[in-house]
C-alpha cells in the first residue's frame, strides 16, 4: 500500500473512540514532526494528544481527496476538510481546502499541513470574523 492509501485510510478512520499511540504509529514514526499553521508537535506521543484532544472537541470531521503525487521519500496531498465544531460557525459544518507535504520512510517524519487558519477557525468567531471580514474588505478596494 502506497503512503498515500495508507494516510487515507487512517483519517477516513479516524475519530474520538479510536485514537491511540498504536494506531497513530501504523503510519507515523517515532520522532515525527507535524507542523500546520497553528501547531507545532514534536512526537508520536504528542501527535497522539493532539487527535484525542482535536477528536474530543469536533463534532464530525471529514476529508475529501482531491489530487496527489507521490515518490520513493515524499507526497503531497491536495483535500478539501469538512469539519463541525460546536463553538464555531453555531455548529455548522465549514469546508476548506489545504495541502499536506509528507516526507517519510518507511513510516511518516514530517508531515505539513497548508491551509488558511483564517478560513479554518477565526472567520467564523462572532467578533474577530466581523473585523477580518472589513479589513479584507478595505484591502480588496
């Protein structure tokens, strides 16, 4: 199975009752790196408390692939996440795009998410959503 299909499969099962160290380690290797514009988590072990805590606090998760490379030590993956958290947006669902950079052996050391943290979590607060809605606004014009 390419690191691609491996990857999918462990966030398509990904969810609140499944997280553990083993699982993650199907995948992930010991001293991984994962990095997204909001985190920094050095570790298997700390990659584990990110999920049970990340999983913890969604309501549903999901993610549709859209387009992908792959070679004998890197991959990229274009997606769009869906995801529902009930203290953002009133509960509702929000989907946004991303990319994710891997670099691995036989298991993942770096993995990188891109996406707009913006578009993700603050565009959707009642008061800071308001004002990064006018200053985008104001820098349109």
């Amino acid at each position: 199975m390419s690191m691609i299909e491996r990857i999918q499969t462990l966030y398509a099962d990904l969810g609140p009752d499944n997280v553990t160290r083993d699982r993650l380690a199907q995948v992930y290797g010991e001293q991984v790196v994962f990095i997204d514009p909001m985190h920094r988590i050095d570790g298997l072990d700390q990659l584990e408390n990110y999920f049970v805590n990340l999983y913890r606090n969604l309501d549903t998760i999901n993610f549709r692939y859209l387009s992908h490379w792959e070679n004998e030590s890197e991959a990229m993956l274009r997606w769009e996440m869906t995801y529902a958290h009930p203290k953002v947006a009133g509960g509702r669902p929000i989907t946004m795009p991303g990319v994710t950079y891997l670099q691995f052996d036989e298991r993942i050391q770096l993995h990188q998410d891109y996406f707009d943290s913006n578009q993700m979590l603050f565009d959707h607060l009642p008061v800071i959503g308001s004002i990064l809605g006018w200053l985008k606004g104001r820098l349109n014009n």
